[in-house]
C-alpha cells in the first residue's frame, strides 16, 4: 500500500509540527477542534481508516471495534498508556497497536518531584493568599511546610519513570524505598541508591511520601486502598501523576478529610474528569489537571514516535512500538 494513499484520521488537534507531517506523508483528517470525539464519530473513523490515530480520551472498546471493516490495520495510539484500546479484540481482528513510549520519562518524572514540593511545602495556599489580596507580610509560624530533605520516599513502581523520580529525589537528599513487581538488578539498586521492599504493606507503613508510578492493570486496580491508607503515618503525603484508578479515590478523599493522611498531589484520577467534590474542596490537597506529560517537547516527541509507527507499517514493517501481550 503506497504511503501516501494510506488513509490516516487523527481524533484529536496535536501540535502543529506533528499535523504538518502527518499531511505531508498520508492521506490525513485532522480533527477540527480539541474536543474528544463521541462513539459514533470514532464508529466512522474505524469504517473508514486505514489508522487511527487515537488519544486516552478515545475507548476503543470492542463495541467499537466490531463495527470496524477489513480496512483498519493499524491503531496508533498517541499516548504510552492503551487502558483506552481493547488490545485483545484488536489482535484478534489483525489490527495492530501501538503506543508512544519513553519520551514523556522525564516530564513525568519532574511534575511528580513538582507535586511533592506543592503539597509539602503548601504551595497553592502559599499563592491563593497571594492572589486573593490577603498577604500581612512575613510572620515567623505563617505557612509553615516540611523540608523534603530526609524524608522517606516510597515509589510504587520503578520502571523507566519510577527510577527518573527515584535519580530526582536523591539531589533533594530524599531516602528513596521501592515495591516492584520484579526487584531491580543489583548493580541498578546500587547506581540508584533505593531499598527494595518486597511487601508493600511494610513499604507504606514506613514512608513518608508514597509516589505511585505504575500501570494500571487488573492487579493494580485500588492497589492503594483503604486498608494500605490506614497503613500509612498520619504526617504521610501521597502522590500520582500515574493512572487514578491504582488508588481508592473515595477512601483517599475520607482519609484526608480526617486528618489520617496529611496531604495529596493528584495529577490523575479514579474516574477521569470527574473528581470527587469533597477531594476539591481540601486545603491539603493538590490537584492538577492531567499535566504530568504536558511539555511542548513531549508532545512533538509524542507524535514522532506516532509517525515512525505509522511510517514503519506502511513500508511493509514491524512498527517499533507494537503493543505486545507482554506489555500488557
């Protein structure tokens, strides 16, 4: 199938860069606006795609899937994650998946180091007094935080973003511990400076910040729950900049209300965009919207790897990012 015949629709607006690209090698819809796209317009897009070029906000589930033709060989997915893509119906309908991993390590990785920072040293409330007109000037117990230098910090989940938060966490002179579903090498233990905890029970209990930094899978789903939240220090702060779903957004949210957690700094959440009221309306909470991977480098880099995909299968290739049960 020639390059530039390969019909390419892309379900979100990228960044101009990676749009011009697209243009240049394939037959490309861009969407039109920044708005997800509904069930029957991405029903349309698998009818008539060669590829698809979806986004987490995208579910390609197997409904959708089953109303896909024999055009549709390839998902290219945008983004490292594929919760949103029934990977398994894809296969069985020979289309292939592929994702976007490694480029967004160290973005994830800053705004995990940004989010502990915020939280302990009570960022937000820091400017809502400087932005509300409030501030008296300096006073010797006003906004007092806790220095991160010391602290305990346990990361569930040392792959690549995991170990880029553990590298950061040492230049703050943090004590960093993991729990992992395989323990790292040696010499990577060692290089890294962490302690492996195979309990992760133990590991909370002892910690003082917990970063989760792993998928979300079957096995991960409420791995935080409210049991391991009773588990922690009263003075512990969680944070996530990887998958809502890991932690029991409800239990966190009542924990926090009642002083047996300190504080939080969510990036993502249990059910998308909608977030518990209750988790807003906290003093000791950080929230943001989604932006752990959001750099203008990370996005471009993002649609590089879309384009090599795509680029790679339409010359007859096995993509270098193919989604394999392995990765799952």
């Amino acid at each position: 199938m020639p390059d530039k015949r390969m019909s390419v629709v892309v379900t979100r607006r990228l960044p101009e860069v990676v749009e011009t690209r697209l243009s240049e090698l394939f037959d490309v819809t861009l969407s039109p606006d920044d708005a997800p796209m509904t069930r029957d317009q991405l029903i349309a897009a698998v009818r008539s795609a060669d590829v698809l070029v979806p986004t987490i906000t995208d579910t390609i589930d197997a409904g959708v899937l089953a109303q896909a033709g024999d055009r549709l060989k390839l998902i290219a997915n945008f983004g490292a994650g594929v919760d949103n893509i029934d990977v398994a119906t894809a296969r069985q309908r020979g289309i292939h998946v592929t994702n976007t991993p490694g480029v967004l390590t160290d973005d994830t990785a800053d705004m995990t180091m940004a989010l502990i920072l915020a939280v302990t040293r009570r960022i937000p409330e820091g400017l809502k007094v400087m932005q509300s007109g409030q501030w008296d000037g300096w006073s010797p117990t006003a906004n007092l935080g806790g220095r991160v230098g010391g602290r305990r910090l346990g990361i569930l989940g040392m792959g690549r973003i995991g170990q880029a938060v553990a590298r950061r966490a040492a230049a703050f002179g943090m004590e960093v511990h993991y729990n992992n579903r395989r323990r790292l090498r040696p010499e990577v233990e060692e290089e890294l400076g962490v302690r492996y905890w195979e309990s992760l029970d133990q590991m909370v209990a002892r910690v003082d910040i917990l970063s989760i930094n792993c998928p979300h899978t079957p096995s991960t789903f409420h791995l935080i729950n409210a049991r391991r939240l009773g588990l922690m220090k009263p003075s512990a702060v969680i944070v996530n900049t990887s998958r809502g779903e890991v932690i029991d957004e409800n239990a966190l949210t009542r924990m926090l209300r009642s002083g047996a957690i300190a504080g939080a700094g969510l990036d993502v959440f249990e059910h998308g965009n909608e977030i518990n009221p209750r988790l807003r309306e906290l003093p000791n909470v950080v929230l943001l919207p989604h932006m752990g991977s959001a750099t203008i480098e990370g996005r471009i880099e993002m649609g590089e790897k879309v384009i090599i995909n795509i680029k790679t299968f339409a010359d007859g290739h096995r993509p270098p990012d193919l989604v394999v049960p392995a990765m799952l």
